[in-house]
C-alpha cells in the first residue's frame, strides 16, 4: 500500500460543510490537507503555492463548472493527479468532464471508505506510471520509468537491462544495480536473471514468458518466486 502519511491533498469545494466534512475524514486516513479552496482563483493559488500530491475538485462551484477550469490549468500545468468531486451524474456533465482525462470520481454523498479506496488506487498508479530510475553507462545517464523496466540478465561481468522499448548493457550485479535503484516488484528467479513481477505475461512450469521472452526459473529460487508472483496475482 502507497504511504498515505506523505501524501498531500488540496480540496476545493464552495460548500464549507462539504469541505470540512472531506478534512475530517483525510485527516483521519493520515491524510495532509494543504488547503481548502473555494473557487478557481484560491485553487490556482493554492496549486502554485504548496503544490499537493493529489487534488479534489467539486466540479460546479459558484453556479459554473469551475472544477474544469481548475482542472485544465492542472493537465497543462502540473503532473499531478486529480479527482473530481460532484453530485451531478447526468451524462452531459460526464462527458465533458471525461475530456480532461480525470483520474477518478467521487460522488455527493461520500463516506470514509470510498475516499480511501478512490485516493488509494488512484495515487498508487499514479506513483507507478511516473517513478522512474537512472541507468548510468559511462558518461551518459539514461532515464527509465519503473514501469518499463522487464527484467535483468547477468551476462559475465555485466548485466543486460532489458525494457520493453530497448536494452541496456552495464557492468554491474544484479543485485548490486537493484539495490542501489531501490527497484521494486524486482525478483530473482534464477542466478542469471532477475524479472518485473508486474510485466509477466505467464507462467508455464519453471519458465517465465514475458514480452515474447523465455526466462528460466531455478530450483533455488522457485519457492520464494511463486510466493511472490501469487501475492502479485
């Protein structure tokens, strides 16, 4: 589970009792609240002032849609994710609101545990689709988001990172570059290969298909490997 205790919210409701009712509930999921805004002009002050991890925007405040405004300043703006906060399910709002690509709802009247499950989801992918680590090969320092990352092969003295777009050829450990990466969802399964447990196709006996490749799984790690992947499933 994402550590919620880190995790910044900006709510903006023109509705006090809203507002302070959705304080109430995030402060006691260990939420930080970094400010409650009421209209687009204290939102966009907020927004740049103490940048949040994640924001909920009512959609219609002050007779208008300016949940939309707010949010489109946020898409062209920040790279952070937002939730939008309404009561209106009609299908114009829906669509319109679907045309900048909100990262999740949440209905009038809410309670504790649809915030924490729509927060939770949506910031744990979120930290997935934009976390990245550095590949440093000679003088050169290549960028790689976690989530593209397929698996690592020991060849000799090197290793080879392989991604779905391209590959990597290091001279390092296994081991070594995952810890000091800190990669996560890694897992050896073989003294030659370490693979991305959340980029495996499937398992067949002691083989791992992943992205059209075949890697094998060891006696020796086996046990630790369907232990993770079933957790994983």
């Amino acid at each position: 589970m994402l550590d919620k205790t880190k995790s910044k919210v900006l709510i903006v409701d023109d509705d006090v009792f809203i507002s302070e009712q959705l304080n109430s509930i995030l402060e006691d999921l260990g939420y930080q609240v970094t400010e409650i805004a009421f209209n687009t002009e204290s939102a966009l002050q907020a927004l740049k002032t103490n940048t949040p991890d994640i924001a909920i925007l009512d959609i219609n405040m002050h007779g208008r849609n300016q949940g939309f405004e707010i949010a489109k300043y946020i898409r062209e703006n920040l790279n952070i994710p937002f939730i939008f906060l309404t009561s209106f399910a009609d299908e114009s709002t829906v669509n319109e609101a679907s045309k900048l690509t909100p990262d999740g709802y949440l209905l009038k009247p809410f309670n504790e545990a649809t915030i924490f499950s729509t927060l939770n989801i949506v910031l744990k992918r979120h930290h997935k689709t934009n976390s990245h680590f550095n590949i440093k090969i000679g003088h050169e320092i290549h960028k790689v988001k976690d989530d593209e990352l397929l698996f690592i092969m020991s060849a000799d003295k090197y290793i080879e990172i392989h991604t779905k777009s391209k590959k990597y050829l290091k001279r390092d450990t296994i081991d070594h570059f995952i810890q000091e990466n800190e990669l996560k969802g890694m897992k050896r399964v073989h003294r030659s290969y370490a693979v991305k447990i959340d980029n495996i196709d499937s398992v067949k006996g002691s083989t791992i298909y992943i992205n059209n490749q075949e890697i094998p799984i060891s006696n020796t790690y086996k046990e630790a490997f369907k232990k993770a992947y079933s957790s994983f499933l």
